[in-house]
C-alpha cells in the first residue's frame, strides 16, 4: 500500500492547498491569533480562511509514485537534455524521491536496459533504498485458508471422535503433542514448498484436534491428566488454536516465498551481471551514462547493490553493507510472519494464563509472567517500528534467541515432572525465569542491534547476521531460484528494440518508480 501522508484540511475535510498573505499586524481571520509569518490558509472549495491553529492535519490521501520514463519528453529531441545524465529531468526527479521502487518484467530482466542500469546507480550513489514491487494473488488466500481450514476440521473431527467413539485419554494428549512438535520443527527447517504446505496442514489439523481435547477435558471435568496442573484446560485450548494459526502464517511464508522467487528470477532474466552489457536504443546515451560510472570508480558497487536487489528482494545500505562481508542476503528483504507470532505465542499469551491463574512463580518472583509479558509486548513495538530490511533478522531472533530456547526448556521441565510426578502449580517457574533474565532481553538485544551493528562485529556478529539472514524465513530458505513452473522462466528473447520494451509473452516495459512522498 502506498504510505499515507498528512495535509492541512479545513472543518469540512477539504486540503488545504492555498495559502494567502494578510498584510499588515492584523490577525488570524477566524480566531484572531498570532499569524506565523502573516501566512493563513484559504480554501479553494469553501468560503474557509484560518490559522494553522484552526485547521485540522489529518491523513488524507496517498503517497505519490512517479514513473521514471515519464521524467524524460519521449518525443523530442532529448540531445541537450541529456548531454549530461546528472543533470537530466530523469536524474533530478529521482534525486527528489525518498526511494526506488522496480518493477520486474516477465520478459526479461530491466537491467538489461541502461537507463534502468542508470537508475540503479544514482540509486546507489545516493544512498536511496530499493524495493521491488509485486502483484496481490488470490493464491495466498487459499493457501492460508487451506490451513485454517485443516486446524477446523481436525477441531471438528476431534468432537465427533471423542463425543462417540474414543474416551478421553492421556495417549491421545501425548500423540497429539508429539504430532505437533515434530510438525512445528519441520515446517522451521524445511524450505517452503508443497510438502512443507503439507506440513503445515497436518499441523494445523493436530491443533485442532488438541483444541477440542482441552475443551472436553474442561467441560466434564477430566482429572486424569496432570499436564493440566501446569496450564488450566481452558488456556490450553486457546493455546493450540494460537498454534493452529502458526501453521497458517508458515502457509503464507510460503507463498511470499515462491513470488520473491519469481521476482528474482525476473530480474536475472538475460541479466548477465555486468553493466557494460546493458542496452539502448540511442548508442550515445549508453556511452555517456558508462562514461559517467566509470569516470568514478563504482561500477562494481552498482553491480553488487543490483546483486543484493535480486537475492533479498530489496537493496538497502545495510544490506549492501552486510553483502560487503561476504554475508549472504538472499531472502532477507523478507520477514516471517509465522515466525512474529510465535513469539508473541511465547513471550504474550503463553504468559497470559500464568498471570490470570498464577501458574507460575510464587512469592516475591510472582512478577515474573507480567515482566515477561511486558518484554514480549515491547519486541513487537521495536518489530514495526524497524524499518523493512531489519525485520527478518528482528524475526529470527526473537524466535531463535528467545521464543525457540524458551518452549526447549518449558517442554523439557513438563515432561520431566510428568515422568517424576511432580506437576504442580509452580512448574512454569523454571522457564519464566530463564525467559525474563535471558532469553527475552537477549532477543530484544539483537532485534535492537540490527543488520548494521552485528554485521561489523567480529566472528559472533557476522555468524548471527549469515545464519539469521539466511533463515529469515525458515532454515532452509534459500533466495534467488525461479521455480520451473513460472512463466517468467519459460523461454522468450530480449531483443533491443526502439520502443525499449522486452519482446516475449508479455511486452509490458519493466520500469522503476521513483516514490516520493509528498
């Protein structure tokens, strides 16, 4: 979505887009106040004139996105506009924008062009950011739904199968929970593809079934069952339903997975890594514009900052910092949504219940839960307040440093006290406390830190910033492969035409947006 900005508006929602000089010592017109440089704003729709004190700011209407071919007149004569590339419309326009924003084409990759080639430089050499935009899919949907639909039936079959044919039982609580531990683990450490979807369905059909298990056992009072000691039936249930949507998000994992492929593998498309083989139709143009580039010694800087554009799916200076320490960034303009909720799971509601039912420390540690809730609610205030290219790693440290130790350590003391008989009230205990003095300040750390701190720093840094990026979407991500079924693998040419568009299945130009917010 484009971001939405702020306007003056009068009383009647109208922008306000005229200001008028009121000469003299006199006055705000409306409210009698003190005039800021004897400057008050007039409406053009309505009779209103006021103060800035009298109007309203409020966000009105979205960010503007300026195509980068419009900068250029097509039709004329562009000889003296563009003796200089620096100092052409397209250039300055782009100086102006707050970020760029490709276009990738199905055909061919833009970067075969120069002018696109271009636009990356001066990208670059100004220190913008470069995103790449993709179309919405209704496949998405689908794929989340088949999820949540999975985690429903098994709710369903759950019911009928408990209510006629299998009394509640202690196996059926321990198959189920190995069921979805083994799930949750491989749909981590798999890449997204169709048999992680299949993962994730089976996962999310065992959460429901756990769900209606716990709401049984609440519902006609089941005590044979210690496991309930440590956690109320009730809270279980909701426990697993969040779970269930934590196979749901790893499905949407899955699909932005599969178009960030697909635009990589647009944006390689006949791209063969090197600037010099960029095209144009007007052969002058291209000499000034590699002229330009080679006269300052960043050639090779620009093809990188198009190399960390392809395999994270943005370019970024952090990135391309980050790729300067020979740190693989494929995927890492992406972030896991699975991974966000499952450590709001952990660290917000998994505690919640420990505070409600006091399940957890006792005495003068009873503020345990709360801290630790307080730590998990200011993780996620810190992850949408980060900008997009350190969300991945903010992701996977707070599901590796904090949210993953955490469930290790509770499952293991559950499961110990279950075998020696000793779950009780305080069992929670252990884990809390490792989670408020450990684990949760250690995530917020390097959440905090980001790409650009911990890729400078020495061995541990650098190894935090490869495997995170890596596995900003699950371990075995791997960024950058087009799959065999896109169309925008499927064979087609490039050729240098005069309208500077790709020949192929689809002709529309590949292009970048210079986005401004204004």
């Amino acid at each position: 979505a484009w971001p939405r900005v702020r306007h003056l508006t009068c009383p009647s929602g109208h922008v306000l887009d005229r200001a008028s000089v009121v000469p003299g010592p006199r006055g705000c017109s409306r409210c009698g106040g003190r005039l800021a440089h004897s400057v008050q704003r007039r409406c053009g729709t309505c009779d209103f004139e006021g103060c800035a004190a009298c109007c309203e700011l409020e966000l009105h209407m979205p960010g503007a996105a300026y195509i980068c071919f419009l900068s250029n007149p097509q039709n004329l004569d562009l000889g003296s506009l563009l003796s200089s590339p620096r100092t052409s419309p397209f250039a300055q326009a782009l100086r102006s924008a707050s970020c760029t924003l490709v276009v990738p084409n199905s055909s061919c990759s833009i970067y075969t062009r120069i002018w696109c080639v271009y636009e990356a430089y001066l990208s670059y050499a100004w220190d913008k950011p470069i995103f790449t935009a993709a179309k919405p899919d209704r496949n998405l949907w689908m794929d989340v739904g088949s999820a949540a639909a999975s985690c429903i039936a098994g709710g369903g079959a759950a019911w009928l199968a408990l209510l006629y044919l299998v009394p509640l039982s202690l196996a059926l609580n321990f198959i189920m929970l190995a069921w979805i531990t083994v799930c949750g683990f491989l749909t981590v450490l798999m890449r997204p593809s169709r048999t992680s979807g299949i993962v994730n369905v089976l996962g999310a059909f065992a959460c429901g079934i756990m769900t209606t298990y716990c709401l049984e056992v609440w519902r006609v009072h089941y005590t044979s069952n210690p496991m309930f000691k440590a956690i109320p039936a009730p809270a279980a249930a909701w426990m697993f339903l969040l779970t269930g949507g934590f196979f749901a998000a790893r499905e949407a994992d899955r699909w932005w997975d599969r178009v960030t492929r697909i635009e990589a593998g647009q944006l390689r498309r006949g791209y063969t890594g090197r600037l010099e083989d960029a095209r144009s139709s007007v052969q002058a143009d291209r000499q000034r514009i590699l002229a330009e580039i080679q006269d300052t010694h960043q050639g090779a800087k620009v093809e990188e900052a198009i190399s960390v554009l392809i395999r994270a799916g943005m370019s970024t200076p952090a990135l391309r910092r980050a790729a300067a320490q020979d740190i693989d960034v494929s995927g890492a303009g992406r972030w896991s949504l699975a991974m966000v909720h499952g450590v709001c799971i952990v660290f917000v509601w998994h505690q919640l219940p420990h505070v409600l039912y006091d399940q957890s420390c006792g005495g003068y540690f009873r503020w345990v839960p709360v801290v630790m809730m307080l730590e998990g609610l200011l993780w996620a205030a810190l992850f949408f307040r980060l900008t997009a290219d350190q969300r991945g790693i903010a992701a996977c440290a707070g599901i590796f440093f904090g949210a993953l130790p955490y469930f290790t350590v509770w499952s293991v003391c559950i499961f110990a006290s279950l075998v020696a008989g000793t779950v009780g009230q305080r069992t929670n205990c252990g884990p809390d406390v490792l989670g408020v003095f450990i684990f949760g300040p250690l995530a917020l750390l390097v959440s905090w830190l980001g790409v650009d701190v911990l890729s400078v720093c020495p061995r541990v840094g650098q190894i935090v910033v490869r495997l995170f990026l890596r596995s900003s979407n699950g371990i075995g991500t791997k960024g950058g492969k087009c799959p065999e079924h896109a169309p925008s693998c499927q064979p087609s040419s490039c050729e240098d035409v005069e309208s500077g568009t790709c020949s192929g299945s689809d002709t529309s130009p590949g292009s970048g947006l210079t986005v401004d917010r204004v």
